[in-house]
C-alpha cells in the first residue's frame, strides 16, 4: 500500500518544488525596479560658494556608473573574491552550499558561506538580521532578481552598491574618494584594493588599518592567480606596489558634520521629492556663512588647543540668525576628519546634561504663573529634601560651600544659584517644567516627572545644543516660535552678500525666496502640545536678567567673557563632575550656543561654563557685531521699575545694606507703596538659621539674640566610636559685651562671644540664652545609638533633623 502511494508522493513533491521555484518569475524585480536615484548632493552656502559634495544614496555616499564604465579588473577582482563561479550557477550555486554543508559538518561549525553576487544583492536591497526565515526571504528575493535581470545587470547592481567604508557605497564613489580616479581608470593595485574592502569594510579601514587591508588584497590577489586572471608574478608585483590615498576630507571645503546631518534629513524626511530623482548632482543652497564657518571652526580648534591640559578635548557650535532662524555655522567637533579622536561625532546634536542652561525656562514659567514675582526673595541657604527610598537630596552651589542668604530672583538667576532654583522647581512642580521643555523643542526629555525629579532644574536630564539654540531662539523673539531654516531655493538670482545690520533690506529680499525648506523636525514630534502662552513681558524679563551683569558679578565678575561691550543675554552651564560646559547666549541678532567637553564623557579638569565654553562664546559674539553693535533689548512690557533691596525685596530702608532697581507689575505696587518702616524690616525666617550659624558675621541680625544652632527640636546621635564629642552653641553675632548661658535651669557660663561649646550627654535638653532684659530659647535631643527612636537611617554628630 505504502509503495503504491510513494510515486504519487515524489510526483507531488516535485510539482511542488517546480512551482514554487516557478513562482519567481511572475514576479521578477527588473533593473528599473531598483534603480539608484538618490545620489549626488552638491551644497553651497547663502552667497553660493561651494560647501562640499556628499554623494548619497539614503545617506550613503555614492555613484552609479554603468558596467561597461567599470575598470575589468576591478570586475575580475571582485569575482575572484566573492563568487568565483558566479556566470556558471544561477541565484544560488549548489556546489558552493554542499561544500559549506560538509566543511560545517567535519569542523561542527560555520566555516565558510555560500553566499553568491545575487544573494548578496538581495540582502543590501532589503537589509534583515541573520536567521534563518531572512535566509529563506533572501533566496526567494535572489530567485525574482534572477527572473528580471541578467547576469551583467545584477553585477552592475551589485558594484554600485558594495559597502566601501564609512558612508562609502558603490566601486566609483570608492575610486574617487581614495585614488581621486575614475573606477574605470584602476589599476591591478587600486582594485585588488577596493576588492578587499567589501568583506568588512569597518576594520578595513584603508585610513586605520592598512595593513590589515594589504592581508585581505593578498587574499583576493592569490584568488586571482587561482583563477587565471593574472599570474603569481603581478601578483607578487601588484601587492608591493606602492599606493597613496587622497586626503579623507576631499570633496568637503567647510560645515561637514552640517552637510552629513543635513544629506541625512533630506533623505530620511524626502522633504522635497523632486531633489532626489535624478541621477544628476543636486545642488542644494543652504544658509551656512561660508567665512563665518570657517571662522567658528577656527576657533574651536584654538580654544580646544588651549585647554587640551585641562584635559578638554572637543567643542562644539552653532549660529543662528534670529530674525529668519536660518543656520549660519555648524560646527559639530575641532575636526570631523580625526577619526582617531572622535572627530566624526556631532556635539551639535549629541545629548548631553545640560547643567543650568535651562533654569531661564524655569523662572519664565514661574513669573508667567505668577508663582514668584520679580522681587521675590529666594532663600540661597543649606536645603534638604526628603526623597523616597534614596538619601536626602541636599543641592548645592557651584562653590560648595558659599550660600549667600537672601538673593532676589534677578541675583538668583544672573548667578545661577542652584538651591533658589530648586526651590522655585518644587513651587512650579516637576510635571509643568517637564511640558514647558517639550513645548520648547526638548524632544529628547522623554522619562517621567519622577525619573528627573528636582534635578531637572539643574540639568538631570539630557538634551542637544540643536535644542537648546532652538529654545533660546524662542527667549531671543520673546517666546515666539521660529522655525530653524538650514537651506533656502530662490526665485530669483544669488542675493548678494549683505552687511551685517541692513536686516530691514534683508528682509525685505526674503519675499523672493520660494519652497523653503524648514527643517525644524522636532515640532512634528511635539504638534500635539498646546503652543506657548504669550507672555512677552517674562520672556522680556528674562532677557534683561540675563544681560545684567551686576546682577552676576558675585558669581562671575565683572570682567568675565559673559561680559560684553553691547547687550547680550548669556547663561552658562557645567554639568556633574565637570564633564560638560556650556554657554548660550544671543544678542538682538543672532543666537550662540556652545559647548566643550569630551565625547567620551570623562571629566575635565575642574572647568567650568564660564571658563570652558564662554570664551568660545565671546569670540563668536564679538566676531558677529565686529561691524555693526546690535540695539538694546526691548524693555518688559506693562511693568514699571522701583528701587528694592535686594535682601527683602520691598522698598529700602536707610539701613538696607544693598538696592537695586527692578521691575514689578502694576497690580503689586500698592502693596509696595503701603508698607510702612516696620513692615520693611528685615526680618528672616527660621530656615535662614543654619546659615546664619556659619557666617562670621551678618547684619541681618546685627542686636538681635538669636540662638542659630541648635534649632528647636533637633536631635544628635552620640558617636561611640569617636571619642569626646561636644556641641556648639551658636549665637547670632550679637553686639552686647555678655551673655548667660542656661541647660534645663542651670547656669552653665557667661561669656561675650557668640559660642559656646557643651560636651554631649544624652537627654532632653533646654537651652537659654539671656542678656539684659532679651531672652531667647529652644529645645533638642541628645540620643545614645541603641535608644534612637528613628528607623531607616542614622543620624551623625550635629547633624540637623530633616523636619
């Protein structure tokens, strides 16, 4: 029974078999269905100067050349190494899978494969990971391939797509940017050459690793004596035949990291389907300023050159036009051409942690919300918060050690104080900052509220200097959203090259432009967000407390590269561990962000924003108004200016130790007009004590007894590993010649200093302080280790109580 269906079951089979490899042919891929139209990108500046040329092909660099324009050689040496028997099979070479079959079996892995021209063809067209379902897809792509083309035009394909290193594809676009030659014009060396490259085209690197790639052409040569191609002695001649390379910069004058994030876009986002169907180079004009891109990139390098023993090894910037938000430099590292030193890396859009550069966003919010007002007074003093599961959170300034008390929100901001901005943070709340960055363009802050916590306003998070230039561009219009516009195709003829300053006439100009390209692709991603408030007024705000330089001289100085001889609003940044600084920054013209730090992440040498990248900063600002200084921002709308004191924020009193003037809305000068001299007395809270306690001397509290440390209600764990332990009992600097100082009722000294020092014993405890007829007290705790009522923590000597 069994032999009578066996017939039928072969017979089936085989109708099975030959239908299935029949099926390829109803569905044949011909040459025309995969023809290379995207290929060369011809780029200039705004006044047509030549930028550079990438040749591309979905951001790959190539040329399609015909067959018969292909040195043979090259298509002998190719052959030789690839597919030796490639005009003998079809799509697939079963000689060369039995053979692979059986070298698996004896060796009990993958020795070699059988891969032909054809499979490999199919697998650059539909790229897939290696399993075997993608192997099976591959065959039957190969199998349609080999339906619809020829041998020669599978061949052709197939050269005009090999992988060549880097961004390299295709034997012509190969030829000339290493030999500077045709591919029909290479010699036995030069194409043994290229012929090696394909099989891993990273580490063979003709650049970094020669001498590897010279054992693969010896390879391919000894393949081509195998089959008769050419003799064991131009072999042996070819491989010690001399060969130089072209420079690797050829075809690129300036702006390269701009050119390849550019070529990218275009071809990812196809903004302008026209561009890229033809075979002909396109060329595309963008908004780049030649002489100022070299200028920048000139002094990225100086400043890299300089700081290099502060362990400072890349830098990066962009300029933008404020009034039309076009790029005008692009400068992505010192040298894209570096290799060796991550010079290829775009710190333009790379994400780093952007330190204090984004606490402008922080305030404009809060004043928009009304959450603090200009003459708020923030309290810069030591500041605990408890977070769950963690440690507390205790930040502190970029001088460790330095609180400065009071400071107004216009003092807090200039001098990037970070506890006032935290402090603001916990007012707005995490959750509403987090939606202002994204409505900003901070597209890359994708975690939780909770995943950045307080650390946002500080610079938890990371972003891109593409981002922050965008962001600040929005403060530069005074909350105004501008495009980013990097190319620009015209109507009419080139515009001539126009001075700095005639921007009226510019402007004007700018109605002959047509099909801008605006490639601000981040507002896709954020199009779902409600747009902007319009609060002119804090964004003017902003703008003018960034360009006070008083207001940050006790940070900065008053001679820093922040300061500059014409208005320009400038903030800084320095993230954890001095791995990344920054300085962004714009005048009434143009914006300027600039970062400095090293792509790998390791840490500098204790530089910071304001000596890392606002010298950077300087000289690109000072450069761009050279010819013509820009006019004064516009003062904040519907606000009126009053002298305050910078410790109260209220009208000053004739002992107020420091007034400056500052803006208020008119809904809050009734209040400030009604206070009376009582009212504006100075008058500081408790959460001032700690640091009241560690200042030498203040006038804030000048005839006043105060006991600074302990606070009321603190407790201390007693160490009993560390020997004699003693509290110290600390007075505001009080004035008069002497005090008394009680515990629980006793008297236990009477001194005329502002200290006072008790050895600790446990227990509750009662201090008092008098003098004359002033009286002032508070309470604590003193604790051995086995009676500490408090779990899930310890508590060190002095240390205060998180209340």
């Amino acid at each position: 029974m069994a032999a009578n269906h066996t017939p039928k079951f072969i017979l089936g089979f085989a109708l099975l078999c030959l239908t299935a490899r029949s099926l390829p042919y109803f569905f044949p891929i011909r040459s025309q269905d995969i023809i290379q139209h995207q290929q060369t990108f011809k780029f200039s500046d705004r006044n047509a100067l030549p930028l550079g040329t990438i040749l591309t092909r979905d951001q790959e660099n190539t040329v399609v050349v015909p067959l018969d324009k292909i040195s043979p050689i090259f298509i002998n040496a190719i052959i030789a190494a690839e597919d030796k028997r490639y005009y003998q099979h079809g799509a697939l070479d079963m000689k060369a899978i039995g053979r692979s079959l059986l070298e698996a079996i004896q060796a009990k892995q993958i020795v070699s494969g059988a891969s032909t021209i054809t499979m490999q063809l199919a697998r650059m067209l539909e790229p897939t990971p290696r399993t075997f379902g993608n192997k099976v897809r591959e065959i039957w792509l190969s199998w349609r391939l080999t339906a619809g083309m020829n041998k020669n035009q599978i061949l052709e394909a197939y050269i005009n797509r090999l992988p060549m290193g880097g961004n390299i594809y295709g034997v012509e676009a190969a030829s000339r940017n290493y030999f500077g030659i045709s591919a029909t014009d290479l010699n036995l060396a030069q194409a043994t050459i290229l012929a090696a490259l394909p099989n891993d085209p990273t580490d063979l690197n003709p650049y970094y690793h020669w001498n590897i790639l010279k054992k693969r052409q010896n390879y391919v040569l000894k393949r081509m004596v195998e089959d008769n191609y050419i003799t064991q002695t131009q072999a042996e001649k070819t491989f010690a035949e001399e060969i130089t390379l072209q420079p690797e910069n050829q075809g690129i004058i300036a702006a390269p990291h701009f050119l390849f994030w550019l070529s990218e876009n275009l071809s990812t986002n196809n903004i302008n389907h026209n561009l890229f169907t033809t075979a002909t180079p396109t060329v595309i004009r963008t908004t780049i300023d030649r002489p100022l891109q070299q200028f920048v990139t000139a002094q990225v390098g100086q400043i890299i050159k300089n700081m290099q023993p502060y362990n400072v090894n890349h830098a990066a910037a962009i300029v933008i036009d404020n009034y039309t938000g076009e790029v005008l430099a692009y400068v992505g590292s010192p040298n894209y051409f570096d290799y060796q030193k991550m010079g290829s890396n775009d710190g333009v859009q790379a994400l780093r942690q952007p330190g204090s550069t984004l606490k402008p966003f922080l305030y404009q919010l809060a004043l928009e919300n009304r959450v603090i007002n200009p003459n708020t007074v923030l309290a810069d003093v030591p500041t605990y918060y408890a977070i769950p599961g963690a440690q507390l959170y205790s930040p502190t300034n970029y001088n460790k050690d330095k609180f400065l008390g009071p400071v107004i929100v216009r003092v807090a901001l200039a001098n990037s104080l970070n506890i006032p901005a935290v402090r603001v943070l916990e007012k707005v709340g995490v959750e509403n900052f987090l939606s202002r960055l994204h409505q900003l363009g901070f597209t890359h802050l994708k975690a939780s509220p909770e995943y950045y916590g307080l650390g946002l306003s500080l610079g938890s998070g990371e972003v891109s200097l593409w981002e922050l230039a965008k962001a600040y561009l929005i403060m530069a219009k005074q909350g105004e959203f501008t495009p980013i516009v990097t190319t620009e195709r015209q109507k009419e003829s080139p515009l001539p090259p126009f001075e700095r300053g005639e921007r009226e006439k510019y402007l004007e100009k700018l109605t002959f432009f047509q099909d801008r390209m605006r490639e601000d692709y981040s507002q896709t991603k954020t199009k779902n967000l409600p747009p902007l408030p319009k609060a002119k007024s804090e964004w003017m705000l902003i703008t003018d407390m960034l360009s006070d330089s008083h207001a940050r001289a006790t940070e900065f100085g008053v001679n820093s590269a922040l300061n500059l001889p014409f208005p320009a609003a400038v903030k800084t940044g320095t993230s954890s561990d001095f791995r990344d600084t920054w300085t962004v920054g714009f005048s009434k013209d143009y914006t300027v962000a600039v970062w400095v730090g090293n792509f790998s992440g390791k840490p500098m040498m204790q530089i910071s924003g304001v000596m890392g990248a606002a010298p950077l900063w300087n000289r690109i600002m000072l450069h761009l108004h050279e010819k013509n200084e820009p006019t004064f921002f516009p003062t904040p709308k519907n606000m009126v200016q009053r002298p305050v004191c910078t410790i109260s924020g209220l009208r000053p009193k004739s002992d107020c130790p420091s007034v400056m003037t500052e803006y208020f809305y008119p809904e809050k000068l009734v209040k400030y007009e009604h206070l009376s001299n009582s009212d504006r007395v100075v008058n500081l809270p408790a959460e001032y004590n700690e640091w009241l306690a560690r200042q030498s001397k203040s006038s804030l509290v000048d005839g006043e007894l105060k006991i600074l440390f302990p606070q009321e209600d603190d407790y201390f764990l007693i160490d009993s590993s560390a020997g004699e332990q003693k509290l110290e009992f600390k007075l505001a600097n009080y004035a008069q010649k002497s005090v008394e100082w009680w515990l629980n009722g006793e008297k236990l000294t009477v001194n005329s200093g502002n200290s006072f020092f008790w050895q600790l014993t446990p227990g509750k405890w009662n201090l008092e302080v008098r003098s004359a007829e002033m009286v002032d007290r508070v309470n604590f705790e003193v604790i051995l280790p086995d009676k500490s009522p408090y779990n899930g923590f310890s508590i060190v000597q002095e240390e205060r109580k998180n209340k």
